[in-house]
C-alpha cells in the first residue's frame, strides 16, 4: 500500500471532514438552505480577502476570476501593464490582448520580483495605463512579490487599477486588499483554500467598482455587475457549483478557526522549515524570493529525469517539475493549504531516500534535522 500524498500547488489536499460533507446529498441552490450557507461563506471570505468588499465566487477556475475582472473593467485600446515574471503573470498579458488591450509586457526575470526602480519607471513611461497586473506568488517559480510596497507605489504614480493575481497567496501571505490599496483581488478554491478546482473568487474596489458601472459589459457569463447584484441575496446569477460550495464552508471554517494572520504564519514557517531542509541536503533553491506557498529547488544533477518519478512511484509522493525553460532543471514542493510540520518531515525524508537512490550526495539525515529545527524555534 502506498498512501497518496500530495505536494503540488493546485490541486492541493482535501481535510477529510471537507471531503465528506461534499458526499453529502446535493441541495438546491435557490433554496433558503444555499442561500444561508452562501451568507456564511460570503462573511468569511470578506475576512480572508481583509476586504469590506463584496468577494464574489465565480463557477470557474482561478483564471475565470481574471477574465471576469478584465472584461468587466477594461474596454478595447485601453493599457494594461503586466509585470510578468513567470508562467501565469504571462497569462494576463495575454489575456488583456485578446479583450483588444494595448498591453505593456515588462518582462521580469524568472525567479525574480521587480523591484522598486523598475516599476516607477513603467509607470512613468505610462501614465495613461488603465491597470497593472501583478503576481504576489507566482506558482512557476515559488516567487513573491512584495504587493503591499508595489501598490503603494503604483497609488502615488499613476491612477492604474492595481490588479493582484492571489490565486496562491490567498491563504498563504498576508494580503491585506482595502488597508493597502488593491483594485482586484483573485484567487481559485483547489489553493489555499483546500477544495478542489472549479471554483474562482474576485473583490473590486470602490473604485474598481465604479469603472465597472461606468462600462458597457463585454462578456454576458462573467459581468461581475451581474454577481454583485445575486451577491447582495447570497446568491449566484447562474447554477453554481453547489457541492463545493458545499465544501467551501468547512474549509473557510477551519481558516477562521486558526486566524487568518495565524495561516499567514504556519505557511511561513512551513516554507521556511522546508527550505532549510533542502539545502542541508545540496538541492540549492530556485529565485531570489521565496514564496510561502511552493518551494522550488533545483533537481538533482543525477537523476533529473527520474528524481520526480521515483519520489511517486516508491513513495506516492507527487512533487511537480518546472515549465518552459525549467523543465528538468527543477522541481516544486507546495504546502500551500492543508499542510502542516509532519507533512513537511514526511516529505524530506522521502526526498532524502530517493536522493540516496539517484547517487546524490549528501550526508543523510540532515534535512529533516534542519526542519526540526526551524520547527522548534532554535533556527
Ligand atoms: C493556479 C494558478 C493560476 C491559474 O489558475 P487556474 O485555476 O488553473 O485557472 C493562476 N495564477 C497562479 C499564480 C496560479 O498558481
């Protein structure tokens, strides 16, 4: 028997009492019973998105939420900047250009933030942006993005929408939306929010909100006017996804029980534990700012084709490897959601056991040490 473990950042793991509840039978989602399940996850996603705002779930994956924002808030020939340091900010540049945005890419070296200069010289450069899109972590290569010091930047530049791809910081880095400024806010329920994929979440500010009124809608499925209306009822314009809805509820629940701040906190001091544990067994790491929700190290020289495989056939431990120009150079561990320190010993002693299978050397034992030790406070 090998027990499925999971280490990937989207899908992540399911808490089994959240599992359950969705095998329960289906209820209908015009019914007063959705409508007060609905009003309890509509508080409390407001208290994870630090947000007075409505946040609006959309039947979708995390990329929905983007579509929905940029069709709702942007006409044609209007400017979005999009900061793009990885695999997913590369998707809203794209997207932008497909809804006849005049889009201004600036291209960030993967692994890297941008920083404070290069910033407030696009801004300069572009005073008439309509947006500018940023990743707080980007998923492709485990880097953050300091949001709150780049909104604030972009509020004294420029009147640019600040547009932040939360998908996997949400639940994982403090992200405060009204006290630092954000314009939209994203996120998708198979990340921090440990359901499976299907659903997407997306907050306007009040003066996002305002330019989404003074708009003619260019997209019928996903007008967010439209969901803000059903939201003011604790409802849906359309048929939403009941059963993980259904799930969501548990799943908020246990955030709200740990404390926001405190998930903040546990994600940050599992990445840190896991870090330390990588490099005491020579898997230098990936970037130059680390996020909290994926680690990415690189692979080791022997066995960079099977180092991934090994780790799932012998263990049923699924990692995942890099893309584009990081295939097979490295490999990305999450514990982003359901996760805590056993998880994170478990699955340095894994990667310890398939490195001694691959010839790599190192001196055993010493991951699980260092982890130890950033666990108990002494490092
Ligand atoms: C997963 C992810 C997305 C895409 O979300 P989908 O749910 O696959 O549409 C976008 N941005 C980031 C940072 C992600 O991690």
């Amino acid at each position: 028997m090998r027990k499925p473990r999971l280490f990937t950042p989207g899908p992540t793991p399911i808490p089994e009492h959240v599992m359950l509840r969705m095998a329960e039978p289906i209820i209908h989602h015009r019914h007063a019973e959705f409508v007060a399940l609905m009003g309890r996850i509509n508080a409390n996603l407001q208290t994870l998105f630090c947000t007075k705002q409505p946040v609006l779930s959309l039947t979708a994956s995390g990329t929905g939420a983007a579509e929905a924002a940029i069709s709702t808030l942007f006409q044609a020939g209007e400017k979005g900047i999009n900061i793009n340091n990885g695999k997913f900010a590369e998707r809203w540049g794209k997207m932008m250009k497909v809804y006849s945005m005049n889009v201004v890419d600036v291209s960030v070296e993967w692994g890297s933030a941008i920083n404070e200069e290069q910033l407030v010289a696009v801004l300069k450069e572009h005073p008439d942006a309509a947006c500018v899109w940023l990743v707080h972590s980007e998923t492709s290569t485990g880097t953050y993005t300091d949001i709150r010091t780049m909104a604030r930047l972009i509020r004294d530049n420029s009147n640019a929408l600040v547009c932040i791809d939360g998908i996997t910081s949400i639940g994982a880095h403090e992200c405060r939306m009204d006290e630092w400024g954000l314009d939209v806010v994203i996120t998708g329920s198979q990340k921090g929010l440990m359901i499976p994929p299907g659903l997407a979440f997306v907050a306007l500010s009040e003066r996002a909100w305002e330019r989404a009124d003074a708009h003619k809608p260019r997209n019928f499925y996903f007008d967010l006017r439209k969901a803000r209306e059903a939201w003011q009822e604790n409802s849906t314009p359309w048929t939403p996804a009941v059963t993980l809805f259904i799930g969501l509820e548990p799943a908020l629940e246990m955030m709200m029980q740990e404390g926001v701040e405190n998930v903040w906190k546990r994600h940050a001091l599992l990445s840190r534990g896991l870090r330390a544990g990588l490099q005491a067994v020579n898997l230098p790491l990936f970037g130059s700012s680390p996020s909290h929700a994926v680690t990415v190290a690189y692979l080791p020289e022997k066995g960079r084709k099977d180092f991934i495989k090994l780790l799932k056939n012998d263990f049923g431990v699924t990692v995942i490897g890099g893309q584009d120009a990081l295939k097979d150079v490295v490999f990305r561990t999450s514990h982003l959601g359901y996760y805590d320190e056993a998880d994170m010993l478990a699955v340095l002693g894994s990667i310890e056991y398939a490195l001694q299978k691959v010839g790599h050397e190192f001196e055993a034992g010493r991951s699980v040490y260092a982890a130890q030790r950033v666990f108990m406070g002494v490092e």
